[in-house]
C-alpha cells in the first residue's frame, strides 16, 4: 500500500502508481509534455517515492519535469483514474491527478530532466489532435472533445 493505493488492486499485481497535474494558464490551455524516447503526450506527472503522498509527488514531478514550484497543499485533486499505461505493455496505471492554474508571469514551465518536449494544448484544439499521439486516458477525452463540437 503507497499513498492510499492498493499495489494488489490488479489481479496480476502489475500496478504502476503516478501523480499527475492539469497545469494550466490563463488562456485555458493546459501543457502536456512527452518524455524522452517516447512518442506520446501526456500530462506531467510521475510515479510515487516511498514514503511520499500523491500530492508531494506531483509538486516533486512539476519541480523535476518543468522547473515549477507548488506547493502540494496549493494542488487541487481532480479524483483517481484507472487506465492503460502509455509505455509499459500488460501494466495497469492508477493516477492520482490534481490540478493548479498557472500565475502569468511568473511560472514558466521549461522541459526538464527526462522531458523531451513541451506542448500546450488550448480547448479548441483538442479535437483536433490525432489519438495516437496521447496517452492511453487521452483518446477518451479527444473523443468526447469531438463529439461536444460536431
């Protein structure tokens, strides 16, 4: 048991737990990031340490990935999610996201450690954007988008 999360919840114990958070800024986009050698979006965010809450761990991932300080207690929980995982085959992904609105100004975001790229996306656009491109929660999310608009 991590952070409130049951590893055995999975029939085959292939559980990989993470924090990740809906970063966004004043205009409404929200940033996704890629991580080297891979080919897909996803939010920022990562797995959990010992010891450590899943809220700690998203502001630990947002200081890591993109250079950004929050403060945990700052994150507002958006609910637990259970998915396929993005890169892992044959794993179960539980996430535990949070959300925070950028302060123009002074947070910008930067890709660091094992971020490759960043990419902000805009509400409009998510219909958009191709489903192989997002991580497995994200075709979901494109689908309803494109649904809602047309």
């Amino acid at each position: 048991m991590i952070g409130g999360v049951d590893q055995r919840d999975s029939p085959s114990g292939r559980v990989i737990s993470v924090s990740a958070v809906v970063l966004t800024r004043a205009d409404g986009a929200v940033v996704t990031v890629r991580k080297r050698g891979t080919d897909r979006f996803m939010l920022p965010g990562g797995k959990w340490e010992p010891r450590e809450g899943p809220a700690e761990c998203a502001a630990r991932e947002l200081h890591e990935e993109l250079g950004l300080d929050v403060d945990a207690a700052a994150l507002a929980r958006l609910g637990r999610f259970r998915t396929a995982t993005a890169n892992e085959p044959g794993f179960v992904l539980v996430s535990e996201v949070f959300a925070v609105d950028l302060v123009a100004g002074r947070d910008e975001p930067s890709p660091r450690a094992e971020i490759a790229e960043l990419r902000w996306v805009r509400p409009g656009d998510v219909a958009g954007l191709p489903e192989e491109d997002c991580a497995p929660w994200a075709p979901l999310l494109v689908r309803v988008a494109r649904e809602a608009a047309g």
